[in-house]
C-alpha cells in the first residue's frame, strides 16, 4: 500500500468500534497474562475446588487437573524434553487430553494436535514435518500409529484410554469400549507406554520452572493452503494468550451477567480440541475464567450426545452448522434442560438461516457465530453476545484486532464493496513453520495477514463474509484441499485426470465433487471412493463423481476448476 491509499483507509478509524457493547474496551488489557502457563498457574490457583472438566459423568477439580498437568510435565523433563521440543496428541476429547496440553506447556515444550482420523500417510506427514520428538495417542486409534511407525521418527508413543483420570469409572468406561463397543483394534508398538505410568513416574518428579517467555512457541497448529501442503502455523504464547484476553473481554461480562455470578459456567465441548475453534473457544477461555469443560468424546453419537446434555445443566455450548443440525433434529433434544443457556457460538463452517431459526426456537437462544483461522489463534471476528436474532454475519473484529478490505491490487476498497478480507493483531502467528516462501505470500507488504476470503464491510462495522478466493472446501468444518485429493485420485490406475470442488451439500455445507477422465471406462465411483479411503480421512474422499472425456484447461494446461464450478451453478438456474 502506498502512503496516499493508507490515508484514505476506510478502516484505519475502526467504524466498528462504536458498535462494541459498553462493557468491552477497544484493547485488550495489557496487564492479561500473555502465557498460556501463566493463565494455568493463576486459574489452578484461584479456582482450585471448582470442576475445571467433566468427562463420562467423572470431573476433575481445578486443582486436580493441576495436579496431572504437573505429573506429566515432570515426566517429560525426566525424559530430555528440551524447551521448544515438540511433543503431539492424537486423540478426541478424553479427560486426559487437557492435562496433557498444559503438561506439555508446562514443561517448555510445544503441541502438535493431531486429527486422530488420519490415515497413516498423513500422519506419518505432520509427524515428521513438525519433528514431534514423542506422541501421546488414543488406544482407539493406536492401530494406525502402528502402520505409520516405520515411516515416523519418533522416540516413544504414549498410549491414552478414555477412561484415564476417571477414577473407578474409568475401569467400566474402557470395558465398554473394549469389549462392548469393540472400538480398540489390536496394535503392536514397537516403543510405547501406557498414560497411567506417565502419571505414576511423573508424580514422583518435581518439574523445573521452564522459564517460558510470550515469544515461545505453544502450538504448531497444521492447516493447509491452495496447494493442498499442509503446513504448521506457529502459535506463540503471546497469540494465544491474547486471544483468550479477546474472547475473555468480548464474551465474559455478558456471560456473568446473564447467567448468574453464583453459578458455575459450563461450556459444552463437542468441538474436537486437536481443532483450532474447539481448543480456544472450549477449553483454554474457560481455563482462562474458571469454568467448567463438558469434554463430549463422541458427538457423531447424536443419541448419546442427547443423552449427556440431558443429564447437564449447562450455560455454553460451541458447535458447527452440522452438529448444531443434528441435535436440533433430534426427537429428545427439546426435553434437554435449557434454563441455563445463555450462549450459542458457531464457526468454522457458515451456519444455515434454517438451522439458526430451528435452534432457537428449540432452545431459546440464538446461535451467535463468530470467525477465525489457524493462523489467527483463531478468532478474528465474532458477533455481540448479546445478539437476539441469528444475523448472517461474522460480527465485529475482536478488540485489539485490525480488519481491511482489500483490492487485487493491495488497496483499501470502500466500505461495502467486496475485496479480500485481511487483518492484523496480536493473535496473528508469526509465520509458518520452516515455510518461508508461504510465510511471505501469506502477508501483506504493511503486515497484514491475508486470509483468502472474500468480505464486504457494513456500515456499523459488521464484516459479511462474500466468497472465498482459496478454492478450499469446507466440509464440516474440516478443511479439504483440492490437489490433495486429486493427487490421490490421479495415482488409481484407471484414472488420468481428475479435478475436485465443492458443492453444497445439506449435511456438511460442502462435499468434495470430482470430476473424472478415465483411461478405462469400466472404473466406478464406489471403487475410486474406495481408493481414497486408503490414503484419505473419510471426510476428503469424495463421493460424488462425474466422468467427462475432457477437464476445461487453461492455455498453458491448469484446469480450470472456476469453469466447472460455474458449470455445476448453471445447472441450478
């Protein structure tokens, strides 16, 4: 940007700043913590007797959720774990997931979160890439560790069941998950150790202080690109830990109000904390504030997610449009206790109008929807709390946080117009990691982060997201990368050329459509769903297909993805 256009930035006075209810101030404290540890230490110690998680009916105290954090941390130190050492997780939310994040921080080194739905290939790729020295995995999921093993450097695996730190309860809940839900394949590690010993040696340790600065690395949080590559944002101390301040001074005062400052705030996370939404919005605001965590391990199990909140008395709940969805079309959800609710959050995916009006005339309240990224810790942007009816908009950036609307060309467009949605703060990651090149595209020339969205600016401030220029699909949340499926695709011995969208679908908001040119006209698209199930999660395969003699191809060869989307919106017309 040159000076000229700078002075003539729309949004260099912040429009939306007057629209930010009287309780938030435009900038976060300074004073805030700005260490995740610090954020830890202070919150064990002022809330030590409040239920900090709750898991298959058992909780854990502040204190007690403290105490297993230092046990692991102790145990890293005990193993070498040097400052900086990344150590990665590969599980859904189990109560020992927590302990193990802040263990982890506490002990100087880094978390990796790992999507234990990956395939062996991808996991061997994150493994690797982000140079995780140990890995702390499920039991469900330990049979895909073992096919990865030859293909990973790893010192140790440390083996998770969802009954750790459950006290006697844990011995039924992995029982049934053993014997009668069978959800434990059998796995052989070559170097492994069971989370119970972890806790057993570590208690005997007394960890050093790691001396942690805001400027050390807390997450490498893997996202991708239009190139399909993913890649590790590096999350410092100081991003996180500003953007649970932002959270905190967005959500807080209007959460205390209207629930009651007697009574215990209860988030409900079904959110997966290996995914950026789920560990800040569900676990690491509410660590920051003294809540409680409802860790729901399962929320496919509709039914058995019912269930729970039917037994819960809760005031918060986060969701995506899908599992918002779902619980709203289940038959027992309007008998679950809503007295308590006072706030709905939804991201990483667009909600629905149809899902919103449903789910607040179930419950009462309506789904406030917010905006982020991996890179950005994540929110950028999130709706007043205080919202009485579903808006449409990714609401108001965060207080401290910058937003501009730009043209192709780096200029600021007027307010209203469409340009490519770009912000700057202090929850912004430095960079990614060992990724110069796609570090330096990511920003622009005057630091701010590009996110590949196209938005429009209201007048009051509201950011509408209009289209998204990276050719991602969104499906349930997850992020799909075009080349990375037809990279999969293209490897099938009767296929010579794919090329893979998104098109909407009513159940994940995208599903990933490819199109086909077959060298044998015999193949099908169950055998190539198949194929990609061998390499990919089950959410990247497609399975909508087309088969085509041709792919519309730019002069130089690309094909041109743009054109058969516009194919596939013309036949709506």
């Amino acid at each position: 940007m040159t000076a000229a256009s700078l002075a003539l930035d729309p949004y260099a006075e912040r429009p939306w700043l007057a629209s930010y209810p009287a309780s938030v101030a435009p900038e976060i404290d300074p004073a805030e913590p700005r260490t995740l540890v610090e954020i830890f230490r202070r919150s064990v110690a002022d809330h030590a007797d409040s239920v900090a998680l709750e898991s298959f009916g058992a909780t854990l105290t502040f204190a007690q959720f403290g105490r297993a954090a230092r046990d692991v941390a102790g145990w890293l130190q005990a193993q070498g774990l040097k400052k900086g050492d990344r150590i990665a997780i590969m599980s859904p939310n189990v109560m020992a997931y927590p302990p193990l994040i802040f263990g982890v921080l506490l002990a100087g080194g880094a978390v990796v979160n790992v999507n234990p739905l990956y395939t062996p290939s991808e996991l061997a790729f994150q493994i690797n890439d982000s140079g995780a020295r140990m890995l702390f995995v499920l039991e469900n999921f330990a049979h895909t560790v073992e096919a990865a093993w030859p293909s990973m450097s790893l010192d140790l695996a440390v083996v998770m069941t969802p009954g750790d730190l459950l006290g006697l309860k844990g011995k039924l809940v992995d029982f049934v998950s053993r014997h009668v839900k069978r959800a434990v394949r059998p796995y052989r590690l070559p170097r492994s150790l069971r989370f119970a010993a972890v806790l057993k040696q570590g208690a005997a340790q007394e960890p050093r202080d790691a001396d942690i600065a805001p400027d050390d690395l807390a997450f490498l949080q893997y996202t991708g690109g239009t190139t399909g590559v993913a890649k590790g944002a590096m999350l410092l101390h100081r991003n996180v830990a500003a953007n649970v301040a932002q959270a905190t001074a967005w959500l807080h005062p209007f959460v205390l109000e209207a629930s009651g400052r007697e009574r215990p705030q209860k988030m409900v996370a079904a959110l997966p904390l290996y995914h950026i939404f789920g560990l800040t919005a569900c676990l690491l605001v509410l660590v920051r504030i003294g809540g409680s965590c409802l860790l729901i391990a399962n929320p496919r199990d509709i039914a058995g997610f019912v269930k729970t909140l039917r037994r819960s008395r809760f005031s918060m709940i986060s969701g995506v449009n899908t599992l918002y969805a779902a619980l709203a079309d289940h038959p027992k959800f309007a008998d679950v206790d809503f007295s308590r609710l006072v706030f709905c959050i939804a991201g990483g995916m667009a909600t629905q109008d149809v899902v919103a009006r449903k789910w607040k005339k179930i419950t009462g309240r309506p789904i406030i929807e917010g905006y982020g990224l991996s890179e950005t810790s994540p929110v950028i942007a999130c709706n007043r709390p205080d919202l009485k009816e579903f808006s449409g908009t990714i609401g108001y950036p965060h207080p401290s946080t910058l937003v501009s609307i730009r043209a192709p060309t780096g200029e600021p467009v007027p307010l209203g117009e469409r340009g490519e949605l770009c912000v700057k703060g202090p929850q912004v990651m430095p960079g990614y990691w060992n990724r110069p090149a796609e570090t330096e595209a990511a920003f622009t020339s005057d630091g701010y982060l590009r996110t590949g969205d196209v938005a429009i600016m209201l007048p009051d401030g509201q950011v509408k997201l209009v289209d998204r220029l990276k050719e991602m699909i969104l499906v349930s949340g997850f992020n799909v990368y075009p080349n990375e499926v037809e990279n999969v695709l293209v490897q099938h011995p009767k296929v010579k050329e794919a090329a893979v969208i998104g098109v909407p679908d009513p159940h994940s908001g995208e599903a990933p459509l490819a199109f086909i040119v077959p060298r044998d006209a015999g193949v099908t698209g169950a055998e190539l769903h198949d194929f990609c199930r061998k390499t990919l999660t089950h959410y990247k395969a497609p399975r909508h297909f087309e088969f085509r003699d041709s792919l519309p191809k730019s002069n130089v060869g690309k094909v041109l993805r743009r054109v058969l989307r516009e194919e596939v919106e013309a036949r709506k017309k």
